[in-house]
C-alpha cells in the first residue's frame, strides 16, 4: 500500500499571532508505515524467519496528538513508539513487562521512513 506522506518539518504555516504551527496530520497508517520501515531496519528479524509470529508491529492507541505503535520482540521486549501527529516526531520507550522495567531511548523524525 502507498500512503502519500507530507513533510511535515516543511510544511509550516505562520499564524496571525507570528508563532509557527504545522499544518500536517500524520494518520494512524503513516504512523504505523514509518514505525514499521524503522523496526525492519532497525531490529535483526532473523530469529522470525522461520516463525513470523513471534515479532511484529501493531497500532496501539490513539490519542487527538499522539498514535502509539508497538513493536513486539521475540525476547518478550516491548518498544513503544509515540508518533506526534502533528510534526512526525517520534519518541522511544523500551519495556520488559516482566521485569517491570521501562525506559525512554531515543527518537527519529518518521518522516526519513516513510516514502
């Protein structure tokens, strides 16, 4: 599927009072496109090979500014991704339920993995 994908970082507009505000949208598809182009690039997908269920890539929720997109890994590993709707700006946060431990790592413009 071909999602068509604005810049979001060059698609600004000024507003009467001089601050700058995107007019972009991301959608919970170009969300979930970006999320998954960076996980296939990012994360060694060798060991599901053989079995395709034990990893994978599902939306989460969705808020009015936010769409959460988890990549799950076969070591029982969650990686939550939050994706600014309005800006592409996507946050980080690794997860290992079990152990109960949680943390923000990093974050990418989803814009350099969509088409």
């Amino acid at each position: 599927m071909v999602l068509s994908f604005c810049s979001c970082r060059d698609n600004k507009t000024n507003q009467t009072n001089g601050s700058e505000t995107s007019k972009c949208t991301i959608t919970a598809e170009m969300a979930y496109e970006g999320v998954n182009n960076y996980c296939h690039k990012a994360y060694d997908w060798s060991m599901a090979e053989e079995n395709p269920s034990i990893m994978g890539v599902e939306m989460g929720e969705e808020t009015d500014s936010t769409c959460q997109v988890i990549f799950r890994s076969y070591t029982g590993a969650l990686v939550d991704f939050y994706v600014d709707k309005t800006n592409g700006t996507t946050r980080i946060v690794e997860r290992v339920p079990n152990l109960g431990v949680e943390e923000e790592v990093g974050s990418f413009e989803l814009s350099d993995y969509t088409e």
